[in-house]
C-alpha cells in the first residue's frame, strides 16, 4: 500500500516559491522588482515635485488632467509623518523579491499575508485616487498593477492555497518574519523622515537661493497686453507699483492651480501690501479657448465665465469654486447652483462677459513658443508671469517666498544676498 506523502511535502507542492517551478519563482521575483522600480520612481518624484532643486524640476509625469502625478505628490495621502507612501512600497517589493531568492514556508506565508494587506491598500488607493483626488499618477498605477499580479500569484500558486477560511488562508505570518520586517521597515522610515527633512530645510537655504538665482536668469518676456481686471490680491491700484507682481495664468478647474492658489493665499499675506496677483483666465477647455490645443477640463469656460461676469462676485465665486473643487469640476448641479446664488446664471450667453473672457485668453498668443508642440507661449495652466519673467507650472511655498523676497529686497534697495545676482 503506498504511503500517503507527508504534509510538509504537500505544503511543498502546493507553494509559489519552493515546489521546484522555476517559472512561478522567476514570476514572483519579477513582480517584486516592479514594485521596486515603480516606487522609486514614486518616491523620486515626490521630492521633486515637493522640494524641486530647480526652476524646471517640479511638473513632470503630468500627461492631461487625469494622469497627473504632480496631483497625488501634493495631496495629504503621499507621505505619513515625512515618509512618501512609495517607501513602504519599496519595502513590500524587497520582501517580495527576497521570499523568492530564499524561500521558505513561514517566509510565504509572511509574504501572502502581506501581499493581501497590500492589494486591499492599492485598491483603496485607486479609488481614493479617482474618486476623491480626480486624477491617476501613472507611476502609481504601475505599482498597482505588479501588486495585483503579485497577490494573484500568491492566491493561485501560495501556500496554503486549498485551506479552508480567509484567515487558514492568507493570515498565518510568521511572528519572527512580521517583528524582524516592522523593525528594520520602521528604521528605514526613520531614516526616510530624516531626509524629508533635510530635503525641506534645504528648500529655505542653498536650494532657495539657487531658485532665485534662476530666476534671475530667465529672459524677461514682460506682462500681457491686457493684465485681467480680476486681482486675488492687491497692494496698489496701479499695477507697476507693486514690488512683486503675479499675473497668474490659471484654470478654475484645475488642480495644479489649485494647489499653486494655496501658495499664493500664504504668500499674499505674508507679502500683504507688497504684492499685486491678476487671475488671468486660462481654461483648458475647446468651447472658449483656442490658444492652446487641449481639451482638458470640461465647464471650465462656464465657471470663468460665471466668476467674471459680476465683478463685485469675482473673488467670492473665485473662492468658493477652490474650496469645493470636487463638487465645481464634477456636478453641473453645483455649478448652477452657484451661479443661481450670485444671480450670474446670465453669464453663459452674455455677449460682453464672453468678449472679456476672450480677450484675456488671447493674450497667451503674445508670448513666444516654449515648446514644439504649440503653437505659443501660454500652453498649461498654471503659467505664472512674475515681474515680467515666466514660470510655467507650480513651485512650492518655500521657493516662491525666496523669489518674492528677493524682489521686495530689490525693489527697497537692499543688498543682502542678492547683491552678486544679475539684476536687469
């Protein structure tokens, strides 16, 4: 009578990494390394984005509204206590590529358990994304997707596979393996916090000052034509007075102008009685504006259209779309409600609030081209002209305070670290 095979051979039998398929392991181990190359890619440009070290660093991995990374760097789910998110994703795919290289049953076992945890947080991620965020960052999304395989790959080919209840499942870590990889984790996010810290400090010192020193030396492209009669901060009634002046080429419906419109509200009261900032509206959307061949951000024209059209309304319509912005770019019942509580519900057909919008708008054409792949200057919202000199995309608060600073200390003749700039 042939002897029923003992139950570390089954166990043997039935794991991804140690039944002796060299295929499912490679599998496993690749899908780790993706996980790896994809959060280093995330947390990298979290700190570009977040502490850029030049003018030009911070916008990248923003392909239209939806797939924009800059959205999930700047939003409250991308680090924990200075740690990016994608540092813990670095962690799982280590761990993942280590059960592979040096398996063994509780080592599976720990790694199943994990990589469940881990599809349960990227599902939560997605939709948190999509739903609350509104937009995609692709880095993420490839992330998503090794996890997901991952985690297929361990429910198909795992330990434990055939026993019965979630828990007889996926939950049997071992205590060793769990303690052992919470420790060394929690070391590594010391480390991480340190760095993010490091990373801010520098924002306000030699990184700052190389910013300004930028700045400096961007050719002066001067201001529009027509500067928008819609000011979210005014130190003086004549425009050139003002030692610091932004016009700020911005898109209602936006997120990355949400987020530069955050900086700016610090800044404007830091800076308050020195700085002049002129809302020139931009929306990236076909209906009203072809100076820039995208189509973005559908209602946009009409919620600029309904901010304009009373002036005496402009800055409170102007707040309240930021401070609901979920609801203004994806319920047509908010936005008419808004314009109904204004009693600006006339905008949308008003020849002369249209022709306003317009003028505005075509003023993007008088800036030469800064790409090839339009046409002219003014091509993404946000778009900043800072004393005549262009910006184009969003800097965090610390590099737009030194060059505002800068500019007041130009303007009130003092030397301080400035002095050895070009001034021009």
């Amino acid at each position: 009578m042939r002897k029923a095979p003992a139950k570390q051979e089954v166990l043997l039998a039935d794991s991804l990494t140690l039944n002796g398929k060299p295929l499912l392991r490679f599998l496993s181990f690749a899908t780790g390394i993706g996980m790896i190359y994809a959060s280093f890619l995330t947390v990298e440009h979290y700190f570009a984005a977040n502490f850029p070290e030049t003018i030009w660093e911070g916008s990248i991995c923003d392909i239209n509204a939806f797939f924009n990374c800059d959205s999930s760097a700047f939003s409250m789910i991308s680090q924990i206590g200075g740690v990016p998110l994608g540092y813990f994703g670095l962690v799982v795919g280590a761990l993942v590529c280590l059960g592979a290289l040096f398996p063994s049953i509780e080592f599976e076992r720990t790694n199943k358990s994990i990589a469940l945890l881990n599809a349960v947080g990227v599902v939560a991620l997605f939709f948190f994304s999509v739903l609350y965020i509104g937009s995609l960052c692709l880095l993420c999304s490839v992330y998503y997707i090794f996890s997901l395989v991952s985690f297929g790959l361990f429910w198909k080919y795992g330990v434990d596979s055939d026993a019965p209840g979630l828990l007889a499942k996926y939950l049997q870590p071992s205590v060793k393996y769990v303690v052992t990889f919470a420790v060394i984790t929690l070391i590594g996010a010391y480390g991480f916090g340190l760095y993010h810290d490091a990373r801010a400090d520098a924002a306000t010192g030699g990184v700052a000052t190389r910013i300004v020193d930028q700045y400096f030396s961007l050719p002066v492209v001067g201001d529009p034509s027509f500067i928008s009669p819609f000011w979210t901060a005014r130190a003086t009634e004549n425009w050139e007075d003002a030692p610091i002046r932004v016009v700020d080429y911005a898109d209602l419906l936006c997120p990355d102008c949400l987020y530069l419109n955050e900086q700016l509200e610090r800044l404007a009261e830091e800076f308050d009685g020195k700085i002049n900032i002129a809302f020139q509206l931009f929306p990236l959307e076909g209906k009203c504006n072809d100076v820039v061949e995208k189509d973005l951000h559908p209602a946009a024209c009409d919620v600029s259209l309904m901010a304009i059209h009373d002036p005496d309304s402009f800055q409170a319509i102007h707040d309240e779309i930021w401070a609901n912005f979920r609801e203004a770019k994806r319920e047509p019942e908010w936005r008419a409600d808004l314009a109904s509580r204004y009693g600006v519900e006339d905008a949308l057909e008003d020849p002369e609030t249209q022709a306003l919008l317009d003028r505005i708008i075509q003023t993007g054409k008088e800036y030469e081209q800064t790409s090839d792949e339009f046409a002219h200057g003014i091509r993404s919202t946000p778009t900043m002209i800072i004393n005549g000199r262009m910006i184009i995309g969003t800097l965090p608060y610390d590099q737009l305070k030194a060059i505002f600073q800068a500019l007041v200390d130009q303007a009130e003749g003092e030397g301080g670290f400035i002095e050895s700039w070009e001034r021009s």
